[in-house]
C-alpha cells in the first residue's frame, strides 16, 4: 500500500500539469469550433466536437494498455513514440487551424 502511495506521488505533479493544460485547451477549442460555424449549425457541431473528443479518449484508453504492460526499455519506447505522435499531432492541429480558421471579418486567411 505505501508503494502505491509513493508511485502515486511522484507522479502527481505531472498529472496535474495535464490536466492544468487541458483544461486551458479544451475550452477555447471547444469556443472556436462553434463560433466557426453558423447558427443553425451549432447543435451539428457540438455534437461532432464532443463525438471527436469521446473518440479520442477511447482511442488513448485503448492504447494505454500497450503502455500499462511494458515495462523498462520497452517502456521508454513506447512513450517516446508517444511523444512523437502527440507533437505531430499538435503541429498538424496548429497547421490546419492557422490555414482553414477564418479571421473575426469572416475572410478566410490567405494561403501563401
């Protein structure tokens, strides 16, 4: 019991530096997705935004257990892989949004 108390310490500060940053991060995405739309489209997009969001945290779930049975080097692997694939993913969010997002006038951005 005192081993889990330990692990759960030394991982408290990480945690609540996620959740700190999710926490800052899903509010104004979830601002931007439904003032992108019009009107009469806000019920589609929220429902699309939360089904993407439900998505996404099933997918995570499922891989944890590939991360949950590693163990040493296989383990270091993997998070580094997963650190790879989130950093691509957050370049790829940040790419299409500076591309497709539109400015407050309603012009879309100029592609160069």
């Amino acid at each position: 019991m005192i081993f889990l108390v330990q692990q759960s310490l030394r991982t408290l500060p990480a945690m609540a530096l996620i959740a700190m940053g999710m926490a800052c991060a899903v509010a104004p995405l979830t601002t931007a997705v439904l003032a992108s739309v019009s009107a009469q489209h806000t019920g589609v997009a929220s429902g699309l935004n939360s089904a993407l969001a439900r998505l996404g945290g099933l997918i995570a779930t499922a891989a944890m257990s590939a991360v949950l049975a590693a163990q040493g080097a296989e383990l270091l692997a993997l998070y580094k892989m997963a650190a790879w694939v989130a950093a691509g993913a957050a370049v790829a969010a940040g790419l299409s949004a500076w591309m497709l997002l539109k400015d407050a006038t309603g012009a879309v951005k100029p592609s160069n």
